[in-house]
C-alpha cells in the first residue's frame, strides 16, 4: 500500500468513526435530586436557608470535661469507625479500577531465532496496540458516575458511624453516672433505714414501738442491702462498654470512671429550638438512601447502553529485526460490536434495573418520612423529661421535708411508726424517679441531637 492509500484509508476510518460519534447520543437517564414536601412544622424561622450541623459539638453543652475526653479518645479509637474509614478507601479504590477509556500495551523480545529453513541469527522484535473505547451512549460516564456515587455513600456511611458511635458513648457515659448515683442513694436510703431502726428500738423501750415494727424495719434495712451489689454491678457494665467503645480492653476501669464525677450529666438547651426541614438534610443515613439512588440511576444507564453496539479504534505496530532483516506491519481502525440477537434478556435487564431505582426512591421517601417522625418524638420527648425531671425535684424536697417532720413527731401521738417508715419509702422512691427523669432527660438530649444528625462531621480536636 502507497503512502498515498495509507492516508485516504485512515480518512475513511476517521470519517467513519466521526459519522458514528455524531449521530449517536447519551441514552443514560439523568439523575434529578429528588425533593420531599415536608409539613408547615419544619419551616425556618429566620432566612429558610440549610443550617449546616456536622460540626456541632452537642455533647459539651453537659460542661462534663471527663465526657468531653471520652469523646476525643472513642473518635480516635474506636474500631468500628476505622473499618467504615476503610470503607471509604475501598471505594475509592474501585473508583479509580474502572476500565480507562484508552489502553494501550507493549510487548518486546529479544532472542535467536532459527529453524529448518533458516539461519540462526540473534535479533528480536516489538509491538505497541493501543484501544480507544468511545463511549457514544454513555455506558462508561454512568459506571463512573455509579463508581463515584459508591465513594459518596461510604462517606456518608462513615459520618453515620461516627454520629452512631457519639450517641452510644454519650449514652453510656450517662448510664454510667445514673447507675453510680443509684448506688450512692441506695446506700443513703441504708444509712436513714438503719437510723430509723434505732430509733425504733429506743421507742419499743419505752413501749411505744412493738416487735412487729422493729421486725419490719430491720426487713427493710436488708431490702435495701441487697440492692447495692445489682446497682454496683450495672456499673461495672457501662465502664466496660465505654472501653469497648474506647477501642480498649474491658476489665480494670478507668480512673476517671470509677468515682461519680461532677454527678449526673445535664445539658443547658431549651427544647423549642426551632428546627427547618433542611436540617433533616445533614442526617447521613438521608445521605446514603439519597446516594443509592443516584448509584442505582447510574446503574440503569449502564444497562441501558448495553443494548447499543459498541464502538472503538484499536490500532498496532510491530516491528522486528534478525540477522540484519527487518521487517514492519501495523494496523489502524474502528471495531463496532453488535449487541447479540434477540436482546429480549437485555432490555429484561434494564426493566430489572430500573425497577431497583425506583425501589432506592421509595426508600429514600420512607426513610424521610421515619426521620421527621424521629425529630418530631425527640422533641416531645425532651420537652417531657424536662417537665418530668423538674417535678422530680419538687418530690424529693417535699418528701425530705414530711420525713424530718415524721421522725420529730413519732412517739408524741402525731404520727406513727408505720407513718415513719412509710415516709421513709416514699423519700426513696422520689430520689430515684428523679435520678431515672435526670437520665432519661440526658438521653433524649443525645437523642434529639442524632436525630437532627448533629455532629456526624466532627473530626475531633486539632494535634497539638
């Protein structure tokens, strides 16, 4: 072939290629960001704008340094979180592993050649191919625009275990301190029962208590003992599971953990915090029923481009010298493929795919509509543990005060023994209502906050 003929042949290959790119067109379908239309409840109060809530530190408003620290440690430690972060690597790995849209390879030899007919003679010989992929229906963009949607939602994934982890350690910190608490009223409530049995034994000498009420005190005394080791050992249990949490190793406890700190944590935050729809937006389990969708659109492109012939330009050069020969050859050219006939099964393919969109879409819906209903419970929940723990403090002070009076009056005909441990028993059931509505208010605290996926970016204090 004539130089001449080379190049009206690699034209015609152009001209060829170029008729086929022109004419074709992107079948993949377009991915919309779908929208929902939350209810006259979520809307701002102020510009209606997104109020950005990765960052928002919500556990420091309980002013506990010891919860703070354990915070920092878990995000630092623990290894649940460190297998999403893989995750994400993963992803981004499989990302950068879809085919490129050009390859090209090599071989090179060097060696004897010989045989029969011929000489031996040392030499050797090459080729280089390349493969230009074309994409004219938009099979490739939509695998990498899946690729990139697999990244997205193993970061959101990520931030889901991040806000997953501070809700358990705020919430375990909190039962640690509860529990802690109910040992300490619990042996409170021992020392007052074995100061009324005393008393009652100073009244039976004098004959106004009777066996009968010595006996029911002493039972009560020893009721009481036999809650301590229950309560002590519930404590045990949140230390352990905060080392868990820790990335540590359960067993001996934490100093920090072992005495009650500064007591119950409680935040300062009023529970009418005006909350607009697009704060539901910062909740990453949203982001990542969102993400699939998009990754199951893309998917539907692919399919869909499955049913259109591919097409490529390959080329290939070869080169080769012995004994003083040399010889030359290439090829440059387009490849179209054809889909294989009949292409029921493909386009069964594609209904099958699309389908699963459609489902991503309808569980992005549900998970919408769930987390609305999680927001609106959370509200009203703290609203009522904040109402309940405020009750709670009234009780115990008016039951402290119906003891002291009791114990004054018993043995002067203005109250009785009965009356007095009675009292007693009403004294120890307000503190420990108030301790469970101080937990309970601490804990749809952290609820709420999750709920609104607060804090789900945070990435801990700067290195020093």
């Amino acid at each position: 072939m004539t130089r001449t003929d080379q190049r009206k042949s690699l034209r015609g290959v152009m001209c060829v290629a170029s008729v086929l790119v022109v004419a074709s067109c992107d079948v993949t379908p377009e991915f919309l960001t779908p929208s929902f239309a939350f209810g006259p409840s979520y809307v701002a109060k102020t510009s209606g704008l997104p109020v950005p809530q990765e960052e928002v530190a919500w556990w420091t408003r309980f002013n506990d340094p010891t919860l703070n620290a354990l915070v920092e440690e878990a995000l630092a430690g623990n290894l649940d979180l460190a297998v999403a972060k893989e995750r994400v690597k993963e992803a981004q790995a499989l990302a950068r592993s879809v085919p490129e849209s050009v390859t090209v390879t090599g071989t090179v030899r060097a060696g004897r050649e010989g045989g029969r007919d011929i000489s031996d003679a040392n030499g050797g010989d090459g080729t280089f191919g390349f493969d230009w992929l074309l994409d004219p229906w938009g099979g490739r963009a939509a695998e990498l625009r899946g690729a990139q949607g697999e990244i997205d939602v193993a970061e959101a994934e990520l931030d889901a275990a991040r806000l997953l982890l501070l809700s358990n350690i705020a919430t375990a910190y909190i039962d640690l301190r509860f529990q802690q608490r109910s040992v300490q009223l619990r042996r409170a409530e021992l020392e007052s029962r074995k100061t009324t049995l005393d008393l009652i034994k100073q009244l039976q000498a004098s004959g106004v208590a009777t066996r009968l009420d010595i006996v029911r005190s002493e039972a009560l005394v020893s009721e009481t003992r036999s809650l301590i080791p229950r309560s002590e050992a519930a404590v045990r249990i949140q230390q352990n599971r905060i080392a868990t949490l820790l990335g540590k190793t359960s067993g001996a406890p934490d100093g920090r953990l072992v005495s009650s700190g500064k007591g119950q944590p409680l935040a300062g935050v009023r529970a009418d915090i005006g909350i607009p729809a697009d704060l539901l937006r910062n909740r990453p389990d949203l982001r990542v029923a969102e993400r699939l969708y998009y990754v199951a659109v893309a998917d539907v492109g692919v399919r869909t481009a499955e049913l259109y012939p591919s097409l490529s330009i390959s080329g290939e050069i070869s080169l080769s010298s012995y004994g003083g020969t040399k010889a030359s050859d290439y090829f440059f050219g387009p490849t179209l493929r054809l889909p294989a006939l009949p292409e029921g099964s493909r386009r069964a393919r594609v209904e099958a795919q699309q389908s699963r969109a459609n489902q991503a879409l309808t569980r992005w819906q549900s998970d919408v509509l769930g987390a609305v209903e999680e927001v609106e419970n959370s509200l009203v929940n703290y609203s009522g543990s904040l109402a309940s723990a405020n009750s709670s403090r009234d009780t115990v002070r008016l039951y402290r005060e119906s003891v002291e009076l009791t114990r004054g009056l018993v043995g002067r005909e203005g109250a009785t023994v009965r009356d007095l441990l009675d009292a007693e028993q009403s004294v120890a059931t307000a503190n420990f209502l108030l301790s469970q509505n101080l937990r309970n208010l601490g804990t749809d605290f952290v609820t709420l906050n999750v709920s609104l996926g607060a804090g789900h970016g945070y990435g801990g204090k700067p290195a020093d």
